[in-house]
C-alpha cells in the first residue's frame, strides 16, 4: 500500500501525542517543519511515497539546504531522521536505515570546533552482545547467528578499547592482533586518516572478546585473513563492511535506547539513539580528559596531528570534574 509522505507526518504526530513521554510542541514543530521540507525536496525528485525513499535520499536533500545554517541542519536532520525510523518501525520504509543514517551523518556540516556531540555513557552498551547462543551444525542458521554475535562482541569491545574508527578496526586481519605466542596482544597498529599509522591499545575485556570469537569461527573459516567477516548466508567468509558494522552499533545502541526510556531515563534513551561507531571514539576522548589524562596524551591516543584539534573539540569538562579541581587546586582564605 502507497504509504504518502503528508499522511507519515499526520502518523507520527498522532504517535507522539499518545506516547507517555512526548517531545516538547516545540521540537514536533521543528521536526515536522523538518519533514515538510523533505517532502518537498522528495516531490521534485519524483518520490510518490516512502516506499521510494532511496538511500542516498537524506544526504542529497541535505545537501540541497545550502541557504539553511549548519545549526538548523543539524535540527533537521534529527527530526526527518527521527521520522524514519518511525517508518522502518512499521515497515513502511523500504530501503536500509542504517545505510540512510551512514549517508546522511557523511553529508551533515562537520561540528565547528568545541562542539563535540553530547553521548550516552557507552559502558553498558559495550556488552550487548556478550550472551553467547548455543553452538549448532556447520554453517546451519543457529551456527551463523552464533558466531555473527560473538563477533558483534568483539567490534564493540575494541571500538570501545582503542577509540578507533570504525574504517580502522575492519581492516584489521587475525595476525595484525597476534601476539608472539599466538595470543591475542595487548596492542594493535591501524592505519588512520593520511594514511598515518599509529598504536591502539587492547584491553583485557576486548582481547577476551576477540579471542572467543576467533576461537568460535576457527573450524568453519580456518583460512580466513579479515578480523571481522559476514557470516552469510551471502557473502561468508568476505570482510565486514562499513555498513554492517554500521548496523550492528545502531541496533543495539535503538534495543538499550527503549529499555532506558522504560526506566525513565528520557535524555539517556536520547542519546542512545544517536550513537554511532564514531560516537565511541567521542566517549574515549571525553572520559579520559575529565579524569584528569594529559592533553597530549588523549591526543596521541586518538591520532590527531596536535592537542589543539584535541583541545577545541573535546576539552568539555562535567560539573562535578571542575569541582573536585577546584576543591584541590584552589587557595583557601587565610
């Protein structure tokens, strides 16, 4: 059935006033605005419905906003994309939110410097997938299924490690984490932006994480080079791409995001929903400078060429970290 454009907006609206939890009038109000202009964007490019809605369709209407500032972007963004996964909810869209999202969060303006996005705490996020299910026959469903879990177990883990990108960790092979004895070392080398090369570090959780899958996946692809490959039915045994990795962090991230927002924890769930496999690398950078690590040090972990990208983007200190500095470091009166 053709599932119109106007009639997804009166949908979703209706949606938010039910739901127990509403955003403000304020927000609907941005965000419809949002969606109309994607309507409008999508009628002249010959969209009768969502259905049509193609991948690349958020980037490219994105893209056509050159009038708008990187600001209000931002907001439209959120909302047209806020909708669509309203849609992908109800099956009314047809094409990959997780390939939408990927397109549009390359097309969006770069956040000026200081402004690295808010993040949900991430420490819980990480161990989604570390339930392992039951073993079954070679290459049967239950047997892929399994071992696709324990490998969405060690992506999270090491983004959570090494504060990689998401590009970096895929093209990992085995032996690029192997160790002189066979195990799995406690540090990588990845190539990142120009091509320079630097140290990621392996934490115990994350080598443990590795090692399980690795172990899992040895009698059915013995031979296998990547780190991380699909485990089919199509294209077993071939080097995950950056889309299902996508994939893998936004599913889990949209599961906790509703288990949270049960708990009532709103602006969490919020965050959640935004999460990315970049956002991992934000949450790193974040958490090590409010525990007071050196500047430098924070910067050569993430690769950038000085501490001052390092700095202006994320140099933002929590209320309670100021606090115990200045209870520290301050002069007391005489």
């Amino acid at each position: 059935m053709s599932y119109l454009f106007a009639q997804a907006l009166t949908d979703w609206q209706t949606d938010q006033r039910k739901r127990r939890r509403q955003l403000s009038p304020a927000t609907i109000a941005s965000y419809s605005d949002a969606w109309q202009s994607f309507s409008t964007w999508a009628a002249a490019q010959q969209r009768q419905s969502t259905s049509d809605i193609a991948n690349s369709d958020l980037a490219d209407w994105i893209n056509s906003l050159r009038h708008l500032a990187d600001g209000s972007v931002q907001t439209y963004s959120h909302g047209v994309l806020a909708i669509c996964r309203y849609l992908a909810d109800r099956k009314h869209l047809t094409c990959d939110l997780a390939v939408l999202q990927m397109h549009l969060s390359d097309a969006l303006p770069r956040m000026s410097p200081g402004r690295a996005p808010d993040v949900a705490d991430l420490r819980r996020l990480v161990t989604f997938y570390d339930a392992e299910l039951p073993a079954g026959p070679a290459h049967s469903k239950d047997e892929r299924e399994r071992l696709s879990g324990l490998r969405n177990a060690a992506i999270l883990h090491l983004l959570f490690s090494t504060a990689s990108r998401i590009s970096e960790i895929l093209a990992l092979d085995v032996s690029d984490l192997r160790g002189d004895h066979g195990q799995i070392a406690n540090r990588a080398s990845v190539v990142g932006k120009g091509n320079k090369r630097r140290t990621v570090f392996i934490r115990p959780h994350a080598r443990t994480a590795i090692e399980r899958y690795i172990l899992a996946r040895r009698t059915t692809f013995p031979q296998t080079e990547a780190l991380f490959i699909s485990h089919g039915p199509r294209g077993a045994g071939h080097r995950l791409n950056r889309v299902a990795a996508w994939s893998i962090v936004t599913h889990a991230s949209l599961a906790l995001a509703d288990t949270v927002e049960q708990a009532g924890r709103f602006r969490e769930a919020g965050l959640l929903r935004t999460t990315t496999p970049h956002t991992f690398r934000h949450f790193v950078a974040m958490w090590l400078l409010n525990e007071g690590v050196q500047l430098s040090e924070v910067s050569a972990l993430l690769g950038h060429a000085n501490t001052r990208i390092t700095e202006q983007y994320y140099a933002r200190h929590t209320d309670d970290r100021l606090a115990e500095v200045l209870d520290q470091f301050a002069a007391d009166p005489m």
